[in-house]
C-alpha cells in the first residue's frame, strides 16, 4: 500500500435510468473534488449509472433498466475514464452491466489514473427482488493497484464475512463496498457504522462503505457513508445530505502496524474450521468480467 491514500466517497443520488446524464454528473463530481480536495480514490455508490430497483418486480422496468445498462467497456468507461486521466484518479463506480448473452449484473467497477478498466465485481450475493433482474457474480477477486490492493463487494455481499476474509487472504489491503441503502424498520440506525467497524476490525484492512442518498420508488436511502481504519476505528463518517461528500486518509504504517499484531492470513486455523477457496490477485488489466 502507498504511505499514504486519500479517499472520497461521493453520496452520489442518481437520476432513475438516465446513464448520461448520471456519468456527466459523476465526471463533474471528479473534477470538483480535484480542484478542492484532490483525491488518489473517488468511489461512488451502488447502480450509480441508474439508480436502484422498484420494490416489486416489473418486466416493463427490466427492459428499460436493460436499456439504460452499459457494457464493459462501454459509455462508462469512456466518460470516467476521460475525467480519470484528466485529475490522475482511480474512480470505483457502480454500475448496471449488461454482459454477454444480454445478461444484466450489478457491478462495481474500478478504473485506474491512465483511464484504463483495472477490474470489476459482479455482485454475488443478490437482494429481495435483484434475481429477477440480475445475473449473480461467482468469485471475490483483489485487485492490484497503485494504491495497493483492493477487494470490491457490493452491499449484500458484506452479510457474508467469509467474502471479505477470503480477499484479505489474498492479500487486500482496502475493502471497498458499495450500497443502495435504505433504513429498514428495526434496524439500528447506525447499522452500516457497525458493518464498517466490523470488517474493518475482522480482517485488520481498510473498509470505505459508499451508500447513496436520495430519494426512490418510495425508499430513502440513508447515506451515513463510512470509512474505518484496521483496528475499527472511525476515520470519517456521515450523517446525511449535509455530509455529501466523506473523506480520509489511509495511512500504510497503521496497517503494517495492525497486521504486525493480528496476521489474519497467518494465524487462522483452517485445519479446525476449514479452509477457503484460495484466490490470486489479479494483476492484470481487464476490460470485461470473466463470464461466470
């Protein structure tokens, strides 16, 4: 990991099935935030590029969410990619994929400072009523980078502990997991907080939770983006449309530090528990998904 990262979680609020209007308002988001406060990482929330799901299932919705998808490469990595090699930024952005065959996937994509696809994750564990309109995922992949490594997850793949254990394993260093959340009644307020720490704390790694504001289809979606360090501790939070933007600096020594104490990697028993499906890095760069 660099000695240093800074980090930008934009609680982007996209307009319903409008891709372009969405990605010139994500490139202006880049931009700004390079001119003010100059980012090596601008994430952006779940299904970014479309905003998120009706509460109940729609054939009409699914051809036009279908319609509004984007492949890989595609208009996404066109216009991010521009804005990237414009401020030397790395950009994670969600987005609704269509794949090969017509498929659709819930995807987070990550596009490196010379505006070139570095990897994607399709999102394997999916939500309510998202198998009807996406294709699962099948794997948990790292990324290599000039920041360090990196995991991407999308929001229901965080239930899943073992997802995240399985990419520090491989060697991650930065979890990034992003999310289309709206508060669900009984449910802690501050629950995304407790995710954040929690997997933070678990695997002694950086965790940057990206949730989206705004409102659709009924829901409210939460913000309270979250960033937390490798002993659990809080870097930086928000707490609503007054926090549009959540920032950090992720220190490499803190790291070292906490793997110093707790080497996850090393010092888990498999032989009691069982062991993982090991994964490499991919350090290769990638312009589409492995077809699952």
């Amino acid at each position: 990991m660099k000695d240093h990262v800074d980090v930008a979680i934009v609680q982007f609020e996209p307009r319903p099935l409008d891709l372009a209007g969405n990605l010139e308002a994500m490139a202006e988001a880049v931009r700004a935030e390079a001119a003010g406060n100059p980012a090596d990482l601008v994430v952006f929330p779940e299904l970014a590029t479309t905003g998120y799901l009706p509460p109940a299932y729609s054939d009409d919705f699914r051809r036009r969410l279908a319609s509004a998808s984007d492949t890989i490469p595609g208009r996404t990595t066109e216009t991010l990619g521009r804005v990237a090699r414009e401020t030397g930024t790395h950009i994670v952005v969600g987005l609704a994929e269509r794949g090969e065959d017509e498929e659709l996937f819930n995807t987070l994509l990550l596009i490196g400072p010379d505006g070139e696809t570095i990897g994607a994750h399709r999102k394997v564990h999916l939500w309510d009523q998202e198998p009807g309109y996406f294709g699962t995922g099948r794997r948990f992949g790292v990324l290599d980078t000039g920041l360090g490594r990196i995991g991407l997850s999308v929001c229901h793949d965080s239930r899943f502990p073992e997802a995240t254990r399985q990419q520090v394993v491989a060697g991650a260093e930065i979890l990034i997991c992003v999310f289309a959340y709206a508060p669900d009644p009984g449910v802690p307020a501050d629950i995304l907080t407790h995710r954040t720490v929690t997997r933070a704390w678990e695997n002694a790694a950086y965790y940057v939770l990206a949730n989206r504001l705004g409102s659709e289809y009924g829901a409210d979606f939460a913000g309270r983006s979250v960033i937390a360090g490798p002993t659990g501790q809080i870097l930086s939070a928000a707490h609503g449309e007054r926090d549009p933007v959540v920032r950090a600096r992720l220190h490499r020594r803190p790291l070292a530090d906490a793997r110093r104490v707790v080497d996850v990697a090393r010092e888990r028993r498999p032989d009691v528990y069982g062991d993982l499906t090991p994964i490499a890095p991919e350090t290769t760069t990638t312009s589409r998904q492995e077809r699952p």
